[in-house]
C-alpha cells in the first residue's frame, strides 16, 4: 500500500505549553524555571508518513541524519525506518531472527560520515551496517552486548557490556562502561561504572549509561546520578560538569533484601524518584539534558519512563544556561543535532515530531504567534 503523505507545518515560532513548572524555583543562574516557548522556537513540525500494513508501533531509536532527515526504530520490534526533512518515508528495513542481517534487538542507532547507518544489535553482540538507503551492507561482531553507539569521527563510541563469568568478583566489578571501536577494534576503554551491585543493591536494575559526543568531546553519566563526565577523544577523563537542580529527586539508597517481601510497592518506589532520561547535543554548542520520571501506571516489565523536564548548558564552559524548563505531558525527547526533536504525543499515532531551536532575542517579537500544540496535543 502507498505510504501516507506526511504534513509539515512550517513558520512557526512559539509552543504553547500550558503545563505547570515542577518544583521549587531554581537556584540563581537562571532565577527561575522558564517555559518551553521562552526557550525554543519551533522550526517546523512534521508527522512521520508510514506503509499502513507495516507501520512503527512505538518510536523507539531516533537519529538524525547527516544530509538531512531522520531514521526512527520501532520499541520493541526490529524495525528501522528511514524519512526524509518533510517526514516522507523513504526506506525500510529489518527482520526478526538470528540469520544474515537479521535482527533481535534494536539498542542504538549511528552513521558514519559517509552515510552508511549503523544498527547495535545487543542480544546478537553485532553492529549492522546498512547502506544510506538501509540495504545490507556489513556485520562487525563486537566482545559485548551493545547498548548505545553514537559517532566521533570515522569511529564510534559503543556503550557496551563486555562477556564476563560469573561469581562472588561481579558483585564488586566497576568495569569500564564505554568503549571507542576504530576499525572493528577497540582503541580505549573509559568511564568505570559509579557503583557496584554490592555498594548500590538494586540501583543496576533502574539505571541506563548515556552518553553524547560533540566535536573531540565525549559526555557521558549514569541516570541515576550527577556529575556528567567530559572524556576526550584519547579516553582520559578531563573533568566534569553539570548539577541537578533543586526539584530534582534523588534515587533512595537500598539495603539488601529490601524487595524481598511484600512490604515494598515496587510503583511506590518508582514514584519517589527520578532519572536522567537523555543526554543530547543541540547545534554543536549546547548540552540537554532530560529529566525523566518512571511510569508507574505502565503494567510492562520494561520500566518505561516519561519525560518531564531539561536543563540546557553551554557545553564548552559547563555553564547552566535554562533549568528544569518542563515538557508536555506525554511528549518525548527525541535526540539532539542541529535540531532538538521533540515527539509531542508518545503514546498515540499519528507520529508528529516538533523540531526546535534555542531561541534568541530576535524570536522575541514572535510572541503570541500561532503553535502546533493543538495539533501535536
């Protein structure tokens, strides 16, 4: 069946963002939470055009490509697709299974600076690559289950969990999380875990490792706590940067044996903290960080999380430039690249992406301009 025509809305300046600021006011620099339309101005809006008899059940991986337009993934099947700037499908790929350029499960999307796409494949320990309009093209096995991979250069830095045995020594094992592949092979290896299962009880099962890279510059962080980590493209640790803010909610420490009984709500304790969701680099210059809040109404074992703030820095001073800046309900960070991309209703098709810039003082006069949250609403 022919693929629906996507809608683009264009010349749009402000979102309408009636959603209240969670939390106390912020700490001086920035004095106070701002709104979304303080913050971004939308360059365009586009819903995501699909084949009917074969469409993304639920976004999942999104990446930015280099000459334009997006690939986005399904959640929870092998499906990538790729669309063009107006949101046009363009090309489609993926199968379920364990042969030749089949897939199991999708964790992270890359593209190298030829254009080929590059699919992490973490229960087959692969990295798939596909060529720009996604045929087959070439599987490197990687010593590990990939989880996120995001390009630096012709190379790529994997987060990647290496094959270890088992035994009392994983219980205090602080191994290295990310990992630069050049050529297939792995260059260095950086970022020891936080923490161990035996100094955090519990706190693996609710944590993800993200990481960002722009320039030679590679920012990475647990989601359970601050400071995010700068490393420099040789793997050395340069320093740190970042700061939650007051509304921010710290992950309670366990004791041992703490779920072990029915004392314990597991959705009581999913609403009693939160995480950092993403990490993501907009226009080069600037770091966003979303914050996250696990979804306690969501009945599958996949702990799914909704997103509900960012903090904005300046990534070459680590300066905080916007703070606890609150999302709508029920949107969902996308990634970051010359644009932020932004899913205004995560939950329920059409897909409709907004993608936003910072704005400057010459978007001011722009105010009270027409918005596309009826529409994405």
């Amino acid at each position: 069946m022919a693929a629906q025509r996507p809608t683009a809305i264009r010349g749009l300046t402000f979102l309408a963002v009636l959603v209240a600021c969670r939390g106390p006011d912020a700490p001086p620099a920035p004095e106070r939470p701002e709104s979304l339309e303080q913050v971004f101005v939308v360059e365009s809006v586009v819903e995501i055009g699909e084949d009917p008899a074969d469409s993304i059940a639920d976004v999942g991986e999104f990446l930015e490509r280099r000459a334009g337009g997006f690939v986005i993934t399904d959640r929870l099947l092998p499906r990538i697709r790729s669309y063009g700037e107006d949101g046009r499908l363009e090309a489609a790929f993926g199968r379920f299974g364990d042969g030749p350029f089949e897939l199991r499960q999708v964790s992270g999307l890359a593209e190298t600076p030829s254009g080929k796409l590059v699919v992490a494949d973490s229960r087959r320990s692969a990295l798939v690559y596909l060529t720009h309009a996604l045929r087959p093209d070439t599987i490197v096995r990687v010593p590990g289950a990939p989880r996120r991979i995001v390009s630096i250069g012709p190379d790529l830095i994997v987060r990647m969990d290496p094959f270890a045995g088992g035994g009392p020594s994983r219980l205090v094992a602080k191994p290295p999380l990310f990992h630069r592949l050049s050529g297939g092979r792995v260059a260095w290896s950086a970022y020891p875990a936080r923490f161990s299962p035996a100094e955090r009880p519990y706190w693996g099962s609710f944590a993800t490792n993200l990481v960002a890279v722009a320039g030679d510059s590679v920012f990475v962080m647990t989601s359970l706590t601050y400071p995010i980590t700068v490393i420099s493209s040789t793997g050395d640790s340069v320093g740190t940067m970042g700061r939650p803010s007051e509304s921010f909610r710290q992950i309670p420490v366990f004791e041992r044996g703490e779920f072990a009984g029915p004392s314990t709500a597991l959705p009581e304790v999913l609403a009693s903290f939160d995480v950092v969701g993403r990490l993501d680099v907009l226009a080069g210059s600037h770091l966003v960080v979303t914050h996250s809040r696990y979804d306690e109404t969501d009945p599958s074992p996949s702990l799914r999380r909704v997103h509900s703030t960012l903090d904005i820095y300046d990534r070459h001073t680590g300066a905080k430039l916007h703070e606890d800046v609150p999302l709508p309900e029920r949107s969902k960070v996308l990634g970051g690249g010359r644009f932020l991309y932004l899913l205004l209703n995560q939950d329920t098709p059409p897909w409709r992406i907004a993608k936003l810039r910072l704005s400057t003082g010459r978007d001011a006069s722009g105010a009270g301009a027409s918005t596309p949250w009826g529409i994405g609403g």
